[in-house]
C-alpha cells in the first residue's frame, strides 16, 4: 500500500500557496445514478519527499438538477522526523444545473463547494482549520464521443495566512476538461487547473486520466498529474492516484424527478 510507504518514509515541505486540492475529484461524474461511492488513494511526489491521502467520496443525485458530493480523506505525511497522520478536512460539493437537458448530461450549471475544517493544522497543507467556502458556473457537453467540461469557481477562505512561509488567500480556479472515449467501457481525459490568488501567486496543475469500465457499476480510474509553476508555490510536484468507482443499482435511476 501507498499510504505503509509513506508512513515509514515522507516528507513535505512546509512551503506553498494554498490548501491541497483534491483535484482527481474535481468533477462530480456526468452520469443519471443516483448513488455513486469513490475509493481513492493518492501518492504526492515533491523534491523532499511524498505523501498519501486516502479519501472516500459519496455523490448523491438528489433530483436530476441536483448533486451534492462528500468528500472525506485521510492524510500521511512526516514534519520534523515525526510521522503526522490523522482526519483531513471534509470537502462538500454541489452542481445545480440552470440550463440544459432533463438529465443533466449537458448544459449549464451553478456550481458550490466548501471545505469543513475536520482536521490538526499539524497537517497543513491538507488542513488549516479554515472555513471556506466558493461558487461559480460548469459548462458540460456530453456526446458518444467525448466529453467537454469547463468550469469556474472562485472561494473565500476563512482564514487568511498572508505571511511567512505558508500562505492561504482567495482565490479563482478555472478548469477545462476533455474526456474522450477511445472504446466502449474506456476513455482517456485531459484537464488543465489553473489557480489565481488575490494578492499574488499562481499554481498550473496538468492532468491526465484512463478510465476502464469493469462492469456497468464498477470502474476503475488511474490519475497523473504534474504541477508547474515556482517551486515555493507548489504543493507537490507530481500526482498519482488510483480510484475505484461503485454506481449503486437502484430502480429509481430511471425515474429521477425533473
């Protein structure tokens, strides 16, 4: 596992612009089930060292213009030769579709999302005991080829840190994504994170994804991605993730309210 490694062997700097992200989880899926349960584990790579986070996600399609999206993680990393390891913050998400088909496969949606400070700011960047909280607008257009998302969202955050070595401040992150199905049951996606914060800084994350239909509730999905950008503002370097999705039968997928 991962997650063993890093605990006997990790570090991460205590330098950087902003929170960690969870990025591979960014958008919700573009599907009509109602119940979908994630496992991720994810590796973090940096010049000193590496990290782990483990996360669970559960989305839930309250009505075919709603889905509100959990997030739970639990990260690794070592500070000051001690292994630091414990609950991170929560993330909660919700897209609201404003324009578009009745199923919420394309169109125009107003986007919501907060972090819940759940975790030790010993386990900073994962964690800062801040409340924040954004809005903005995603763009979908779903074919039987591909996939074509773009989304922005802008959040305050509930304790600014504008000083030292670590800072946290507002900021806007724009996000196009291109997935493209290759074959049935697999699909390749490219998606671009640009960060802006007020006051200065900036992170590029470039990531790219496979995703392999085990069955039509099980699939697997394998996530890369690099950060550039100055080294002082980068949380990591690299990105590997590994994620395992479960859509839940049930009968009423068919027939979500409108």
């Amino acid at each position: 596992m991962i997650l063993l490694a890093v605990l006997l062997c990790a570090t991460l700097p205590l330098y950087a612009i902003g929170l960690y992200e969870d990025l591979p989880s960014h958008f919700s899926v573009i599907d009509t089930t109602r119940f979908i349960f994630v496992f991720r584990q994810t590796e973090l790579q940096r010049d000193e060292g590496r990290a782990a986070v483990l996360a669970g996600e559960f989305t839930l399609r309250l009505r075919r213009r709603i889905d509100f999206q959990l997030i739970l993680s639990y990260p690794a990393l070592e500070r000051e030769r001690d292994i630091i390891h414990g609950v991170g913050d929560a993330m909660i998400r919700s897209t609201v579709r404003v324009a578009g088909d009745t199923l919420g496969l394309s169109g125009l949606f107003l986007r919501a999302n907060m972090r819940a400070p759940m975790g030790s700011r010993a386990l900073k960047p994962f964690s800062f005991g801040s409340l924040d909280g954004g809005v903005g607008l995603e763009c979908r257009r779903k074919t039987p080829l591909f996939q074509f998302r773009l989304a922005t969202t802008y959040t305050l955050v509930g304790e600014r840190s504008e000083t030292g070595s670590f800072l946290h401040e507002h900021f806007l992150l724009l996000s196009p994504s291109l997935e493209v199905n290759v074959r049935k049951g697999t699909s390749f996606a490219f998606t671009m994170f640009y960060l802006v914060f007020r006051g200065g800084g900036a992170r590029e994350v470039y990531s790219i994804s496979l995703t392999q239909a085990i069955s039509q509730e099980l699939r697997i999905i394998l996530n890369g991605a690099l950060e550039a950008g100055k080294d002082e503002e980068r949380v990591f370097n690299s990105l590997l993730s590994l994620a395992l999705t479960y859509k839940l039968p049930s009968r009423s997928d068919s027939s979500v309210d409108k």
